[in-house]
C-alpha cells in the first residue's frame, strides 16, 4: 500500500486520507504532502490513538493541527488536548482556550517544555498561579519543587517555613525572581529569616542589598552582609526609607570606620 499511495497523484491520496478505514491507515501516517495530512486530521474514523499517533510529528502544518483540535475524538480526549497544547506548531487560538481543561502539573510540564511558544507558556504559569490558594498544603509543597520559578517565587509568600524551604530548593527559581519578592510590603517574617540564612540565596550581592533593606532581616544577619558591600552602596542603603533607624545608624557607623580604615592604610603607604 504504501508503495501504491507514494505513486498516486496528492488529489487522489487526499481524497483516500479523508475516508480511508483504520485498517488501511499505516501509509498515510507516513506522508508529507500538507493537503494529505489535512484530509487525514479530518478522517471521521480516526481514534484518539491515531490523532496522538499524529500529534507526534514536529512538521505537522498549522491548519492540520487546527483539525485535530476539531476532530470529534480531540473533545472526547484529554491526552489528544494535551498534545494539542504541547506541540510547538498549534496556534495559540487552538492551545490557549485548551488550557483550562489540564490539570495542575500538566500544566507545569507545558510551562517547562522548551518547544512551548512564549506565550503558551505565560498562560499555562498564570493558570497555575490562580489555582494556587485553593490547593492542599501537599500539593502547594509539590509544586513549590517543581513549578516554574515563578510560581515558586509567589508560593514563598507565606508563613509555612515548610513551603518556603521547598520554593528555595526549586531550580528554576533565580535572583531576579527573589529580588521581585524582596520587592514586596508586608512580607512575612519567617522568610527573611529563612532566606538570610540560606545557603545558596544569601550569598548574591544584590540579594544581599534588598536583604540589608528589609526591616524584617534579623539584624545579626544584616550585620553580618555588611563587610561585603561597598560604601557606596551602603550609603544608598541609607537613603531607604525602609531601613530601620537602628540599621541606619549601624551603617553609618560601619561606612566611617571602614573609611577611617581605607585612610589609615593609605597614610602607611
């Protein structure tokens, strides 16, 4: 059969694609003509195996994904929607109306996916987030794990220590994703706390710069980042309304020294 369908005009084999029965399906699955490929993504007799079958192909044209989704089987079928929503060539007019029949940690692998267009993925993120306050303590801390760093970023405004040493050890999180939590008012205390004495997020310079603002660091803490900061910087430090007189002061006091310092060294030489 499939040495017959390769020598057949593509009108004819599109005309075969568009009603042939499943037992004679094979040589179809192997075709490259888009006109083929379309009547096939309309064939009545298709199940969700052969439209999963399809969905795996990365060449598939856009109007024959656009099909599938039409296809009586695609609404029956929560795999065959997954796939529509993963595959990188589905139109976002086909993928984004999708999103709200997958469930949560599908939808965390479609904001993973590298092939996933941009904006799929910001949707499939913002659903994630709106579901958030509902979910079970188990599965914010799941999620905390293995969201994407945004997610995990807006899971660590909480007061449960546990979720937000989860949110910490997510690997997508990153500097740029704290420093907008850090951005926040009224954060809770225990995630100062925690992350002024994490291991890997209390070491970057700017981390440490928001971490000095925050009136809610332990002052130990802040003390023991400034050493690490140029004068400079401390110097803005203290132009933050935020910074707790106390701090302040320390700072001023630190920058003085460190400069009585500087010069003393300078006179030596």
């Amino acid at each position: 059969m499939a040495e017959e369908t390769s020598h057949t005009p593509v009108a004819e084999r599109a005309e075969l694609a568009a009603v042939v029965p499943r037992s004679r399906l094979e040589p179809f699955f192997q075709e490259t003509a888009e006109e083929v490929l379309l009547a096939l993504a309309r064939n009545p007799n298709l199940k969700e195996h052969d439209l999963l079958r399809l969905l795996e192909r990365q060449d598939l044209p856009q109007e024959a994904l656009r099909e599938l989704a039409g296809h009586a089987q695609a609404g029956r079928s929560y795999r065959v929607k997954l796939a529509l929503v993963r595959h990188p060539k589905t139109p976002r007019l086909v993928s984004l109306p999708l999103m709200k029949f997958l469930h949560l940690f599908d939808l965390v692998r479609v904001s993973q996916t590298p092939a996933t267009p941009p904006q799929v993925k910001r949707v499939a993120e913002e659903t994630v987030l709106k579901k958030l306050e509902a979910l079970p303590r188990g599965e914010k801390i799941t999620l905390a794990r293995r969201g994407s760093g945004r997610v995990a970023a807006a899971l660590l405004v909480t007061q449960d220590a546990a979720l937000i040493r989860a949110a910490l050890s997510n690997p997508y999180l990153s500097e740029g994703h704290l420093l907008g939590v850090l951005a926040l008012n009224e954060l809770p205390a225990v995630l100062l706390e925690l992350l002024s004495h994490h291991q890997r997020w209390s070491r970057p310079y700017l981390l440490r710069q928001a971490l000095i603002r925050n009136p809610l660091t332990p002052f130990a803490r802040v003390l023991a980042f400034l050493p690490d900061i140029t004068v400079n910087d401390l110097r803005d430090i203290c132009l933050d309304p935020r910074v707790p007189d106390q701090v302040r002061k320390y700072i001023i006091a630190h920058c003085a020294q460190r400069l009585n310092q500087k010069s003393i060294e300078s006179s030596n030489h």
